[in-house]
C-alpha cells in the first residue's frame, strides 16, 4: 500500500500519465493535483477513471472517489473574485463530468466525515450544494450540522432555511435531530417563543427532542419571564416516556429560580434525590442575577466545593435553610 501510494504521489507531482487503479489513487491524485492549481488535470484523469472500458470502477468506488473530489474542490475554492477564468473552467468541467457520469448506488450516503472535516460554515453549505449538482440527495444529518452550525453562528435565518431545504429540496422529512438543531438555533438567537412553538409541532409529529434540546427549552422557559409555560414544559418533558427526569427537574428549578418562582423551584427540587453537591452549585448558580441573593449563595457555593460525592450534613442544611428561606 505504501509503494502504490509513493507511486501515485509521484504521478501527481511530475503531471505523468500513471492512471489511477482505485478510488484511493484517484482520491490522492485528485487532492494533489487540485491543490496545485491542475484542476484539469484532475478533470482530465476522472474522465478516464470512469470511462476506462472493463477496468471502469464499480459504482461505489466511483461515488467514493467522486466526493473526495467534491470535499477538495471545497477546500481549495479560491476566495478571490479575479481567479482565472481556465481555473473556474477546469471546476465547473470537473464537477459537470461527475454530475454526468455519476453511478450512484440506490443507498449511497457520502461519508460524515467528508463534511465535519470542513472548517467552515460556508464550506459545509457549499459541500451540499454540490452534492446536490452532482445528484446525490445529501443524508439528512448533513442539514442537521448545517442547521446547528448556523444555530451557533447566531444566523437563524439560515438555520431555518436549511430546516425548509429538508423537505422542499431533498424530499425527506426532518427528524428530531432537525427539530432540536433549529429549537437550539432559535434559543441562540434569543427567540425563546418560537423555542416552545417548534416544540410543540415536534410533539404533533410524535418526535421526542434530545437530552440538550430539553435543557435550551427549560433554559427558555426561564428567560420568557412565563412561569406557567416553564411549569408546563416541565411537566410535558418529565411525562415522556424514557425522560431524565432528574435532569429535567434540575433544569426546571434553575430556572425557576431565576424567574424568582421560589415555591415552583421547591417543588422541582423534591424530587431530586439527593442532591448531589454539582447540583447544589449548579442551582445555586442561578441566583448570580438576583442581587438580593447573590453574595449568600455564592458563599454557600464556596463551601460546597470540598464536598466530593454528597454533600456534608452542614453544607446539606446550609443550604435546605437557604432555599427554605427563599420568599
């Protein structure tokens, strides 16, 4: 494999006509040769990769040489608007030869791993641009990134257009993978009702949200200044059938707290059994924007960091007479 590798390197270097025998050749060449600025000689030997009579390679070593060439091309997409015109040529030629001669078996899905080793989000988006050129209809997980990367990046318009693309352009349906990047997208940017109204619509289509997507919804209720919507979402979360229902209660009280729902956040906190010494710092915590408690519990939160596993009988009754006292 080293020596076929040497062999295929050494082709791309010097522009010789040693012909690619695999996908991985191929794929090697291809990087080089992009990389280098020969785009056509990447287009001239895919040409030949897939058109060399009985050595032409199966369907599937084709798609996997095909979106390696897709990825690269991505990689090293000049930026600068004056890139010569033989070089945009030589892309458009290359993407267009495997658009035309693509052998794509029934149940292809690009490699994951193509699209996550993308640095950027402008590359993932135009990574499935172009698969979709070529005619592969992208696995619907790679709309779920876009859509939690546009999340991230605060662009919740784009979060939503990728959402729509699910079904307008790919024909598929979005999961619950797609519910929770778009209701995490929405939480970035602040948008906590339309949080809880794609919540809603995910539950009308029987599709459960994630472990983080509970938490953003919770953490949304507790900055909608709506104590019955937060009282309601926990509830609902907590009913589904295979919920954490320590971490949804531990959510729900932290932002009780916060909206200085006192008796809500007690009754959350009785069902948490016990509370571990993370959890009491975690709660306490949200007392850091109420200036009337803040100095108390971040002094109680001090003194919990010696407890290991549980918490100490003066830590643990320090803090049962802090949240007693609440009013």
């Amino acid at each position: 494999v080293a020596n076929r590798r040497a062999r295929v390197r050494r082709a791309g270097a010097s522009g010789g006509t040693a012909f690619a025998q695999t996908a991985e050749e191929y794929g090697l060449l291809s990087r080089s040769w992009i990389a280098g600025g020969r785009v056509d000689h990447a287009a001239d030997y895919y040409e030949r990769f897939v058109t060399d009579g009985p050595d032409a390679p199966s369907p599937a070593n084709q798609a996997a040489a095909a979106v390696v060439v897709l990825q690269t091309l991505v990689r090293t997409e000049p930026l600068d608007p004056q890139t010569p015109a033989a070089d945009r040529e030589a892309r458009e030629r290359l993407v267009d030869l495997i658009r035309t001669t693509a052998r794509w078996p029934a149940d292809y899905r690009p490699l994951f791993k193509l699209l996550v080793e993308l640095k950027s989000l402008a590359q993932k988006r135009r990574f499935v641009e172009l698969l979709r050129t070529v005619g592969i209809t992208p696995p619907i997980w790679y709309y779920n990134v876009l859509i939690g990367e546009s999340g991230e990046s605060h662009d919740l318009s784009g979060a939503v257009r990728h959402f729509k693309e699910i079904s307008t352009v790919s024909g598929l349906a979005p999961t619950s993978g797609s519910f929770s990047a778009l209701i995490n997208a929405a939480f970035y940017a602040g948008r906590f009702e339309q949080c809880f109204q794609l919540a809603e619509e995910m539950f009308s289509r029987g599709l459960a949200p994630s472990g983080q997507t509970v938490v953003y919804l919770l953490r949304a209720g507790g900055r909608s200044n709506d104590v019955a919507r937060l009282e309601s979402t926990v509830r609902s979360f907590a009913a589904v059938p295979g919920a954490n229902v320590q971490t949804i209660m531990k959510e729900g009280a932290a932002a009780a707290f916060r909206l200085q729902a006192f008796d809500l956040a007690r009754t959350f906190m009785a069902e948490l059994d016990p509370v571990s010494p993370l959890t009491a710092r975690f709660l306490l915590k949200s007392f850091w924007t109420l200036p009337a408690y803040r100095h108390e519990a971040q002094q109680l939160s001090k003194a919990i960091e010696a407890d290991s596993e549980s918490l100490s009988a003066s830590n643990s009754d320090a803090l049962n007479a802090f949240f007693a006292a609440l009013r």
